[in-house]
C-alpha cells in the first residue's frame, strides 16, 4: 500500500464532501488523515461487509468533529457509497458534522461533546478484555481536548487498568478554536504527562507522516502492561496550503467552490 | 442603535464591554469558544479579567464560584449543552448552593445549533438545571430585550443561566419597551387563547397570531422571557380570562417552558394546554428551515396547537 497517495486520495475526498456544504471542520480533519490510512490500509481487523463484526479492532474517534475525514475513508472501504459523501449535514443525513455510531456503518462511538469518547475507548478496551477477544481499540483525542479534565480521569484508569489493547493518538495540532493550544491553556508536556499516567508513550516528529506513524503502531501492539499514547505533531490543515495558512482559523472553515477547486488541483 | 441587523452575540460583546469597561469587578471566562461567540476583543481589553480555560468548561463554572466568593462578579459562556447538562453538578454545588453569583451564558440553544447537529442541540439544558434551587433562566428574544436587561442581569445578585441565540434575532420589542425580568410580556391582547413563547418562538408566535386573526381567533401572545422563576401573575390573569393554553419553546416539552407553565397553572387554576416544542426527542443536524418543521415547530403547527386546544375547551 503506498500510504501516500492514499492520504492524498482521502484528503481530495474529504474537501470534495466539506467543499459539497460550503463549510465544516475542515482543519481537524485534514490532521488525522495520515493516522486514519495507516490505521484502516494496514492495522485495523475490520470488515466493510460487516461493518458490526465481533471482536474486531475499533476506532473511536474522540475529536468528534473530525468526522468528515472518517467518512473519506469508510467510503472508500466500501461501508457505504461514495455519493454519501455530497449528504454531509443534509437533511436526514447518515453523515453529520460530528460521529454519530447509529447513522453511519462504520463508526464505532458517538462523539462529538469532547473528552467523552476517551472514556468510552477505555470502557471499549475494558470490555474487550473481559470477553477475551484480543480486538485492538485505537482512540484519538485532540490537543484542545485534552484540556478537558474527563480526558485524565480516563487516562488515570486505563494506566491503572493495564489496558495494553488501548492504542491511543493524540493530534497535536498545537491549534484549537480559539487560538494555539499553548496560548489558550498550554497541554505540555504531553509525553510526561502520559508516562506519568502509567501510559507507554511514543512520540512523533512528524504525526502526518505514515511511515513513522506504521512503526509506532507496530510497537505500541507489543506493549506488555501498558495502554500506549502515540503523540502525532501534526499540522492543523495539512495538505493545501491555503488552509494550513489559515492557521487555527481553519477550525471550521468556509471553503468556496474556487478554494475547493485549488486545494483539489494541490492534491493531485 | 440599529440592532435590526447585529447579531446577538455582538449585541452582548458590546454590553458586556460597557460593563466590563465601568465596574472592575466583572470577569469573563471563556472555554475555547469566545471566538464563535464574538469575545476574543474582550480578552485582548482586559487581559487579567477576561480568560480562556480552554477546553474545560466543569472547571470553568467552579473558578468562576471560586470567584465570585471574592467578590468578583464572573460571566462563564460556552454554547448551552456544554454550559449546563455537561456541568449541572458544578451548576448545582459550587455555584447555587454555595450561594455565588455566577452569570452563565449559554448560546445557540435548541434547534439553533444547527449543522453542529444532535450532541451540539440542547433540548433539555433548561430541564436539567430549572431544579437546581434558586437558579434563574433567562432567555432574551431580541436585542432590544438583552440590551434593557443587562442592567438588571448586573444587579441581581445569584447565579443566572442566559440562553442565548447567537445570530441575528427577529425584532420583537420596540425602544420603549419597558423590561422587568421577573415580569413576562403581553406582546398582543386577545381573548380567544393565551400562546406563551420563548426566544425563536416568539416571533413564530407572532405569524401564527397574524394567520389566527384571518380565522377571527384573537390570541393573547405572552413572552416568558424568565423562565425561572416563572410569571405565574401574568400567565394566570391572561389564562383566566382565555380559558386555553398554548406554549411554544425551542426546548424539549418536557422540563421547559411547557412545563413551568402547566405546574403554575395546575397549582392555582388548570385549563386545556397544548405543546409546541421538540417532542422527546434528540436533535440532528440540519438548518433551522429543515429543522422547524422537522420538529413541527413552524407558525403553522402553532395554529394546529391553537385549534385543538380550543376544541378542549370547556
Ligand atoms: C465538551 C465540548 N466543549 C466544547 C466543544 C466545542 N469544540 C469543538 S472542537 C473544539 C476545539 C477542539 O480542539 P482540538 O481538540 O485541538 O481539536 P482539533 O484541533 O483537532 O480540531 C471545541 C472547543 C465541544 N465539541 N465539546
Ligand atoms: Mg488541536
């Protein structure tokens, strides 16, 4: 799998679906395209034709508003058609704004009220356990999110709980809604903070990099005892420079049909 | 001033500014949403009053308590599910038991959350705190209403939930228009059935009063602007002399309007009511002009609401 173009194809996708409305959490998204392919092309034990498999790896994206670029990818998996995509926050959409698991085939947790989805991955890792599945449970949470205090409650436990089946991402974007991360309420330091957690950590460079992102993966399925927290310093945007420009102002962004078109000719 | 075309969020940046600006005592804390909301020149004006705790908003409401046992007076926004259902403890605890004065702002309520869909679309924020003892919720319906109340929301001393819509409102009152927030509005005189409404809804009301008119039914329209405490003189003179009863919130009908309403009314003198308002059920994403009658909450429904519950009358 060439990880690469596939980033690219899914970065197209995911302005094609935001650019369709004329506005969405396009910043955010963009981040964790990298992780999504690595993750869904290589790691994952899924399968689109069963989209409610037992014992399969899950995802739970916690960052709920990153759902656009998800559904970039279930799309091009096969959980659903393509022509999903153009019904992002239409009328009786199954794609809304933020994850929704009883819309979208494919999605594994309903996110959206930041920090809750954090829980719900370790109650996933947790229950995992307990039936003895040996299922994977990837969760990614965002930098602004971890501001919220339910994201260290869970951390706390998972450490505590030996959950070695977590593997956790942060997008370390450095931006949120309101400015940078470290203007706002400074998250650092991440890594140890989350070794102090009791959390196997690895730290990345360059989180929109797949190939470090594979290796790191590949690790983190080796931990012993503990959950793992890959830190992806990614960049808010990444891929079409006028966005990534844009700074944290590209949260939720409008995108005209002539700013689609030029960040679809950048992707080719 | 032209407030026909402001937004309210803007409207109440200007007036938190002027108050801001007077009284040092006033704070602002925000949590990571005072750009959407129109605040972020606020934080660059008074840069020790007016922060960011980021994404944190349980922590948000206790320093502001922390602070107002100071003597401080702090404003705490964030949009309303995450101003309320998602720290109604701290709401509870730091803020109403421990007597504080704490001014909570909550935007884009119900159905107006629009394209952030069912986790952004409060429908039950003022169900989940109106049991909190002593809380008031206030919901203004335009900006002539929110610029007469700030004074008033400055003055009062307790913890008060605004639910606030974020974009420009539909003018309701004119400048003269004399507000008292423990008093709700008689926006029209009728005698055929009391419509009392809230925020958006009012001036739904409004158009449903106009096409009742046609059909000869004089409709007494009411704004509960407060909620809580509820206007139970106003509401029950008006309903005395009607005989019916409809309501229409941006809220779930359970825990809300329709409901502070009916408890006031069965507790003195009960007549027919009927409900316009989100149903029990959760929101989902989509413009207001799909949602409305999604959620069959359009002028339209409101006469529907009208003619039935003037069948039930006795
Ligand atoms: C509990 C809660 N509070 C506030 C929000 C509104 N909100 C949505 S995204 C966001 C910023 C998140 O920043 P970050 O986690 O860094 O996300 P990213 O940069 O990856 O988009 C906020 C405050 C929310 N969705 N949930
Ligand atoms: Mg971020």
């Amino acid at each position: 799998m060439n990880f690469k173009e596939k980033a690219k194809a899914i970065r197209r996708s995911t302005i094609e679906t935001i650019g369709s409305l004329g506005v969405g959490h396009i910043g955010g998204s963009l981040s964790i395209v990298d992780v999504l392919v690595v993750l869904y092309y290589k790691h994952m034990n899924i399968d689109p034709a069963n989209p409610k498999m037992p014992g399969r790896d899950r995802l739970i994206i916690s960052k709920g508003h990153s759902g656009p670029a998800l559904y970039a990818v279930l799309a091009d998996k096969g959980y659903f058609d393509k022509s999903w995509l153009l019904t992002l926050n239409r009328p009786h959409t199954s794609l809304p704004s933020h994850c929704d698991m009883n819309l979208t085939p494919g999605v594994d947790m309903t996110t959206g009220s930041l920090g809750q989805g954090f829980s719900c991955a370790v109650g996933v890792a947790k229950a995992s356990k307990i039936v003895k599945d040996h299922a994977i449970i990837y969760t990614i949470i965002g930098d602004g999110e971890s501001q919220e205090g339910q994201i260290w409650e869970a951390g706390m436990f998972a450490g505590n709980a030996k959950l070695n089946n977590l593997i956790a991402f942060t997008d370390n974007n450095h931006a949120q809604i309101d400015g940078f991360t470290a203007d706002i309420n400074c998250v650092d330091p991440l890594s140890k903070k989350w070794k102090a957690f009791g959390w196997n950590v690895i730290e990345i460079s360059d989180g929109n990099d797949p190939d470090q992102i594979d290796t790191a993966i590949i690790k983190a399925k080796t931990s012993r005892s503990k959950p793992t927290m890959i830190i992806l310093n990614t960049i808010k945007g990444k891929g079409v420079s006028f966005i990534e420009k844009a700074g944290y102002a590209n949260h939720n962004m409008p995108l005209s049909q002539d700013q689609v078109a030029m960040a679809l000719k950048e992707l080719e | 001033m032209m407030y026909e075309t402001m937004e309210m969020r803007q409207v109440f940046a200007n007036e938190l500014d002027k108050a801001m600006a007077k009284n040092k005592r006033i704070c602002l804390i925000d949590a990571d949403l005072c750009k959407a909301n129109g605040r972020a020149s606020l934080d660059a004006k008074y840069p020790k009053r007016a922060f960011n705790v980021g994404v944190a908003e349980a922590n948000m409401i206790s320093i502001a308590a922390g602070m107002s046992s100071y003597g401080m007076i702090p404003f705490v926004a964030t949009f309303t599910p995450f101003a309320t259902r998602r720290v109604c403890d701290q709401i509870a605890i730091s803020c109403l038991y421990a007597q504080q004065n704490v001014k909570i702002i909550g935007s884009d309520p119900g159905l107006t959350a629009e394209y952030n869909g069912g986790t952004h679309m409060s429908v039950e924020d003022i169900g989940v705190i109106r049991s909190i003892p002593n809380i008031v919720i206030f919901e203004p319906v335009d900006n002539t209403q929110l610029v007469k109340a700030f004074p008033q929301i400055l003055k009062y001393v307790g913890t008060m939930y605004i639910r606030m819509f974020r974009k420009v409102p539909t003018p309701v009152f004119k400048d003269n228009y004399h507000f008292d927030m423990f008093s709700a509005d008689i926006i029209e005189t009728g005698k055929d059935v009391t419509i009392i409404a809230s925020g958006i809804m009012v001036s739904a009301a409004l158009e449903a009063s106009k096409i009742l008119k046609k059909a000869n039914i004089n409709a007494e329209i009411i704004n509960a602007h407060t909620i809580k405490p509820i206007d139970i003189n106003t509401i029950l003179a008006s309903v005395q002399k009607t005989k019916a009863v409809v309501t229409c919130e941006n809220h779930n009908i359970i825990g809300g309007l329709y409901s502070a309403v009916a408890e006031a009314l069965s507790a003195n003198d009960p007549f027919p009511m009927e409900a316009i308002g989100i149903k029990d059920r959760f929101g989902q994403v989509g413009k207001l002009n799909f949602l409305l009658p999604e959620y069959e909450m359009t002028p339209e429904d409101i006469v529907k609401a009208v003619i039935k519950v003037l069948d039930r009358k006795r």
